[in-house]
C-alpha cells in the first residue's frame, strides 16, 4: 500500500525550517519549534491543535495548507502539535456506536456513512464507540459539516474524558474515510 507523505514548515506559506513524516507524530514540537503551514505529497492525515491527537483536528488531503488558521478556523491555534497518518482501507467498515460512556445505552451498528445520527436513530446523543473495522470520522452537524474526530479501530470509552474531541461536541453525523482521500 501507498504509504502517506507530509510536510510541515513553521511559517506560514511554507516557510521557515521543514519536517517531513509518513507516519504518526505525537509532538511536532521535537522537529518544529512551531508550525504554521503544511503541504500533503500524498495520502491522508488527520492534524490536531494539541500534542498526543487532542484538541481540535481536521483532515487534510493532498493539497497545499498556506495557513493553519483558515484550515482550522479561528478556533484553532497557532499550531499544528501532532499528526496522524490514515492508513487505507480496503475491507468492510464496522463500528458501533453507544448513547452514553462505557458502551451504555443504546446501541446501533453502522456499516457505512450516517448523513442524520438523530433522524435515523433517534439517539439523544453518542459518547462511546467500539471501531471494528474501517477508520471513520464523526462530524459535529448532520451532512458531514462542523468539526470533526477521527477513529481508528479500537474501543472508546468516553470521548468527552479521552479530550479527543472538545468537550461541547455532540455527534451529528459518521462517515467512512474512503480510498478515494
């Protein structure tokens, strides 16, 4: 498989010094003393405002990134601090979602995108998820619109206490990252 390649540079318009990954990092502060700017070669990542893939994030795709703050929107800082790199998927997607932490409450499989969480499943809320299959991402509003937070297989407790997403954000819609990032 065709790995991802992105560059990070500390000033805006790509300027300043440059670090180049393939893969995960969870402090681009060791490369970078900031960053500012980022262009991706190929593939997709997912880039977060804060270390260890917290805070705000936001997938970016091949293309040229001048300047943070309009990829992010305002709410976003300076910085780009970590990055993951999105592996593609071939197989099935599989994931589940739960109304409450700790896999409570209701429980709904999904198999492919989700444009209206609450119209189709009539869920007051998503707070836990147990990924299967597939790398997804959740949107805050319906039709894949706000902000966003990616998953990768495996079990989440409780979104709200991981900081993965901020602590506002409720799950509007799920759609799968497809090959065609």
């Amino acid at each position: 498989t065709k790995m991802g390649r992105i560059i990070f540079y500390e000033d805006r318009n790509f300027q300043g010094r440059s670090y180049e990954t393939s893969s995960d990092c969870a402090e681009l502060t060791s490369y970078l003393s900031r960053c500012n700017s980022c262009r991706v070669e190929s593939g997709c990542f997912m880039v977060y405002e804060r270390s260890n893939y917290m805070g705000h994030q936001m997938l970016v795709r091949r293309g040229e990134y001048p300047d943070n703050q309009r990829l992010m929107g305002m709410s976003m800082s300076d910085c780009i601090r970590s990055c993951r790199m999105i592996p593609m998927h071939r197989g099935p997607f599989r994931m589940k979602i739960y109304e409450r932490d700790n896999f409570g409450g209701q429980m709904y499989e999904l198999m492919d995108d989700c444009d209206n969480i609450m119209d189709r499943y009539r869920m007051s809320d998503c707070q836990s998820a147990n990924v299967m299959d597939g790398h997804w991402l959740m949107y805050e509003q319906p039709h894949y619109r706000g902000r966003m937070m990616y998953l990768r297989p495996g079990e989440y407790r409780s979104f709200r206490e991981m900081g993965m997403g901020p602590t506002d954000m409720r799950i509007g819609s799920i759609r799968r990252i497809m090959e065609s990032c």
